[in-house]
C-alpha cells in the first residue's frame, strides 16, 4: 500500500468517526507516517510512490480535536516476526512513562 493513501485512508476514516466539523471537530495536525530509520513526525507528500513492505518498521502519530479537546495517537506496527522484540521494548517504556 502506498504511504500516502494509508495517510489518506487513516485521516478519512478519523473524519467519518468524529463527524468532522469545521473549527469544532476535525483533524488536529497533519499524520505522520515515517519508517524505519526516519524519525517520527515525518509524512509522505502527495506524489510519494514509497510502498510500505513487510520488513518495514511504521511509526503512526494522528490526532483529533473535538471542542477545543486534542487527542494524540501514536504507534508502532511492524510485520516481520524479527522487530517484535523492538515493538515490545516500546510498549513497555511506554507502559512504563504512563505508571
């Protein structure tokens, strides 16, 4: 799947989910969808032919305002059985930060 319509499909479904809504309900900044070695808050701009891979590791970071309230969502996904010791390492930090 190309970077760029995973970004759109993401960003369309959040608008449908939250009713978007002008100044009231929307999207809260722009996705950022890096891989691999490329840090997060990096997106793919329109034309971008990158396909995400099996041995890709993908940062996902969205978010959604809903009457002035920010909701900021991000994650990690990766396919190949070999980054799942990294994807845990991740959330236990996370877990870890949370507590």
């Amino acid at each position: 799947m190309l970077m760029t319509e995973l970004c759109e499909t993401l960003e369309n479904t959040v608008r449908k989910l939250i009713s978007e809504n002008g100044l009231q309900a929307g999207i809260a900044f722009p996705t950022g969808c890096s891989l691999n070695w490329v840090a997060a808050h990096w997106t793919p701009n329109t034309g971008d032919k990158t396909v995400l891979q099996y041995d890709d590791v993908m940062k996902l970071d969205f978010g959604t305002h809903i009457d002035g309230h920010i909701v900021d969502c991000a994650f990690t996904v990766a396919f190949n059985p070999m980054f799942y010791p990294l994807l845990e390492a991740s959330r236990e930090a996370t877990n870890m930060g949370i507590k």
